[in-house]
C-alpha cells in the first residue's frame, strides 16, 4: 500500500486484502495530507484488491467525509466485480466516484457484517454500530443486544458513526425497537449518520420519531 502524488491528484493504492490492520495503516498514510488541506482530490485505487471487510469500508466511509468537509473529492479506480456490486448496492457511490472498473472477471469477496460495541457512560448505555445493518442477520443482532439493554437501562444512545450502510427493512426493526422503548419509559437517542444513513432517516421520517444528533457529544449534551 502506498500513498503517491500526480499533477491532478494523490493516489492510494490498496493492497489485495483491504480488512484488519490495513484500514488503519491506509488512514495513517493520508492522516498528515487530509488534516494539512493537501488533498484536493484522491484516488483510491482497488486494482491490486480481492477482498475487503467492513472496516475497509468504514475507512473508505471515514476518509470521503473528511475530504468533504475539507472541500475535496474522491474517486474509486479500477474495481472488481463483488467490491463494485457491494459499493453500488449500499449507495457508496453517492460519498465518491466510481472513474474506472477494471477490465476483464477477477474474483473477488467481501466479508461485510454488522459490528456491535457496547459501553455505559454517566448511566446512558451506549451502543455503537459499524459495517453494514442488513435484514435479517444484522438487524436481529441489533434487536438482540438493544432488548438486553432496555431491562437493564432508562437511556440508551444508538452511535451510527461507524455505520456505512442501513437498508430499509432493517428501519422497522429500528422504529420497532423505539416504539416499545417509548412504552417501556426509555429514552432513545441516534447519533452519528453519514449522508447515506442520514438521507434513508430524512426518506422515511426516521428522525422524526426518534431524536437524532450530528455527533455523540451533542446527543449526551443536557441528557
């Protein structure tokens, strides 16, 4: 993996296997040019990739909503076939450009899932999601780790930082889940929704029966 620089634009060049350890390593090479304005327009470049999980997508995620705050653009290159599906499928192409696909079939695999992490901050649970919450496995994780928590607590945050992509009958199951929260006597709050996220939420008036906030701190603020 490495990080090079053209007259137009940088270019990152991934490795076949983008999942584990490499999206840390890829957000560390381009940490210094993203916080320093350098990058104006980066190209990802998925030519030598064959597989990716949903950690590499989350920095795919993570770096395009910086590059946008920032005034910039980013461009996927040379993707191959189930990474080229999956970027479509989940409406990443609306956080980038997809320039080039690669010629010719090349097998290719991805290994996205729902992440769940889970901790209690000033008596508020808090449950951070990551990847991908498809219906049904990752919608029934969610259901099952957000009724364990509401016997046990009166306010619970929902964190969709990390969270790349949320399909609509997964929305029930999030809708389902605040309406008993309501009539339990538990407060819930979402925070964290990318563009994609936030735009299905804004589709299906999410936001309008569950309270959401930009940021994590906004939602703990005064609760």
């Amino acid at each position: 993996m490495e990080l090079t620089q053209t007259d137009s634009a940088y270019i990152l060049s991934l490795p076949a296997r983008f999942a584990g350890q490499e999206p840390k390593n890829a957000t560390a090479l381009v940490r210094d040019e993203l916080d320093e304005g350098r990058i104006h327009h980066l190209e990802v470049d998925f030519e030598e990739t064959i597989f990716i999980d949903s950690f590499g997508i989350g920095c795919i995620v993570s770096i395009a909503k910086q590059l946008q705050e920032n005034g910039g653009t980013l461009s996927a290159i040379n993707l191959h076939g189930e990474i080229k599906e999956l970027f479509e499928d989940t409406g990443l192409d609306q956080l980038l450009t997809i320039e080039e696909t690669a010629p010719g079939p090349r097998p290719t695999s991805v290994d996205i899932k729902l992440d769940l992490s889970e901790e209690t901050t000033d008596g508020i649970y808090i449950l951070s999601l990551g990847g991908i919450m498809n219906h049904p496995a990752g919608s029934d994780r969610f259901r099952e780790h957000f009724l364990l928590a509401l016997a046990e607590h009166k306010k619970i945050l929902v964190d969709l930082s990390e969270l790349t992509f949320f399909d609509s009958m997964s929305i029930g199951v999030m809708l389902n889940m605040s309406k008993l929260a309501k009539e339990t006597g538990v407060d819930i709050r979402l925070c964290g929704a990318n563009m994609i996220v936030s735009d299905l939420f804004a589709t299906l008036s999410v936001d309008k029966v569950i309270n959401s906030f930009p940021t994590r701190e906004e939602a703990l603020e005064n609760w």
